[in-house]
C-alpha cells in the first residue's frame, strides 16, 4: 500500500490558469487556491474578459514568468476531469517557458502532444494530483480510535472543502488536535496532500478513506473533505465509499439554498434536507453506528446580507439543527459545540 497521505510538492509562486473557461463552478479549483493559498499566488490567467475571474491580477504567461511565477496552475474543474483542446497552446507555452503544469484533471498531462517535449526541453515538470497509480486493500469496516468529521453535501460544487477548512483552521487555531484531510484536487493543492478519492478503482475507495485518516488518540479530530453527493447520479459511488471508510463520527451536510436541482443533472430536484440527513446517517451507520449529524454547513455566497439572515433561519427552523456559513458567520459556534462533546 502507498502512502495514505501522500505528498504533493510544486515550487510557488503560482499562476491560476482559467482559460476560457466561464462557468464560476467549473472554477472551483481557482477559487479554492486563491482564498486558502493566497500567499502562493501571482496572478491569473484568462484568455479574454468573458472568463471567470477569481480576483487575482491579469497576467500573460510571459509576464507572469518576468514576474518570477513557477509553476502554472489549472484552476478549472470540469464535468468528467476533461483537458480542452483550448489549452493546449497556453500549456505548451507555459511548458516552453519552464513552468511547472499542475493539472487535477482525469486526462493526464502526458497525453497532450508535445507537452511532454517541451516540458524535457526546458526543465519543466508536469505535476499531476489525481494519481491513479497508488494502491489500497479493500476496506475492513474495523472501527478505528481517534475521532473523525466528514463533510458531505446535497450536491456538487457547493462548500465540502470550504467547511472542512474553515472548521480545521478554527480547531487549529484553539489549539487542538486536528488534521485536515484532503481528498480532491484542490484540497491536494491547499494542504499540500491527500487522497484523490475520485481517482481510485470504486472496489478500493473506502479503503482509501481507511488509510487517509488512519488510527489516532481519543482526542485526536480528522476534519475529511467530502467528495460528491448521494444525490448525485454521477459521484454517489465515490461518495458513499468515503462514508463508509471515513467511519465519521460527526457529518456535515453542505447546501447552497439557492439550489433547487442537481447542477449537473437538472432533472433531478434536491429532496428536503431532513431526508437528506437521514439518508447519509442511514449508510454512516454501517461502520460507525454512532454517526450524528448537528449542524447543516450554507453557501451563501452573493447573497445580500437580509437574504442570507433569512436562508439560515429558514434552514434552522426546518432541521432544527445549527446552521452556520464558514465564510461569512463562521465556524466559531459549531466548534464551541463539538469542543464541549
């Protein structure tokens, strides 16, 4: 078996590549690196004023290299982990001009013709996190010591790896045991390791989570980033086995109340959160039958500050449960909570 928590290693500062890319979702990666890695970051690279910006400078790729940028981050996070043929020629360029490519897509780097040779010519590397070649045992289901949280959502794209952050950062900061787990590609990049879930043979992904979040003291937290949704056609696979192998002890159902339908299947309409709630307890309990969930995570994002204010009193009363937004309320209350169980 491969390391659990493997390293991720690229030389910063970074340049954010988004391409033409003008779906803000389709940027999440972006933006996840620009808010959690900011002191890594140089600028952006957009191909016109018509794609998503994550606020950082404008750069061409000449200027970014004048400007001592290393390596050339794709912030874009597609449907299916596709590289657009659009890229290729920033890629080669970037490659020619000696950056380091850092791709989280499924399509591997080397693939692409003649990034390889530019990346020999001038000393660059390819760097790529989803790395399928690591290998894990089917998961045991042994219920391991140490304490565990998981954050799991009612879609895609809507604030797991934020709220995971966010609650890691705030434990750390208190001082106590805690460990964020990366398990995607922008959590890789942040926290600098972690298990791609999403790039592993679906026989060994809770197997995967086995390893990513191994034995620990009593009071020791695993903050786990969550990966897709049950709900999701697509991701519940991938999602259920990082349940499963996480054996949480608290979950945190993410939602962005804004979202009626699945954002990559619209004929699927997301069910009230309470069931949602169940459902996740319901399969959680297979491993850890004393899973709970206390508090509902919303992303609030560009809400007009009465609009969020009512979002959460709304979701509250529903559930009954805290609700909190990591970025704009906090995670203050929620931590107060789980530091006093």
């Amino acid at each position: 078996m491969s390391d659990s928590n493997s390293s991720v290693l690229f030389p910063a500062p970074y340049l954010i590549y988004l391409g033409d890319e003008t779906r803000e979702d389709n940027c999440k990666t972006g933006f996840g690196i620009a808010e959690w890695a900011t002191r890594n970051c140089i600028g952006q690279f957009r191909k016109s004023d018509n794609t998503v910006s994550i606020g950082l400078a404008d750069m061409t790729l000449d200027q970014a290299v004048k400007a001592g940028a290393k390596s050339l981050v794709i912030g874009i996070a597609g449907l299916g982990g596709k590289i657009s043929a659009s890229w290729q020629a920033d890629l080669l360029q970037a490659a020619s001009l000696g950056l380091t490519i850092v791709s989280g897509a499924h399509e591997k780097l080397a693939q692409l013709d003649g990034l390889t040779e530019a990346a020999n010519r001038s000393g660059a590397s390819l760097v790529e996190i989803r790395n399928s070649k690591a290998r894990y045992p089917v998961a045991t289901g042994e219920k391991r010591p140490g304490k565990r949280l998981l954050s799991v959502g009612t879609d895609c794209a809507l604030g797991k790896k934020y709220t995971a952050l966010s609650i890691a950062r705030e434990m750390k900061n208190r001082g106590l045991d805690c460990t964020f787990r990366a398990t995607g590609q922008t959590g890789i990049m942040i926290a600098g390791s972690g298990i791609a879930i999403d790039a592993i043979v679906s026989d060994f992904v809770a197997g995967a989570a086995e390893a990513l979040s191994p034995s620990a003291n009593e009071l020791h937290w695993d903050v786990i980033e969550g990966q897709g949704s049950l709900l999701h056609p697509g991701y519940a696979a991938v999602t259920l086995g990082l349940l499963h192998g996480s054996q949480p002890d608290e979950l945190i159902l993410c939602h962005d109340p804004r979202r009626i339908y699945n954002l990559d299947s619209p004929h699927i309409k997301i069910p009230p959160l309470n069931e949602i709630t169940d459902l996740y307890l319901g399969l959680g309990r297979l491993t850890n039958p004393n899973v709970q969930c206390r508090a509902i995570s919303l992303n609030t994002r560009g809400m007009r500050e009465e609009h969020r204010a009512q979002a959460i009193a709304k979701v509250a009363e529903e559930t009954g449960l805290m609700v909190f937004d990591p970025v704009s309320t906090g995670v203050s209350k929620f931590v107060d909570a789980l530091d006093a169980s």
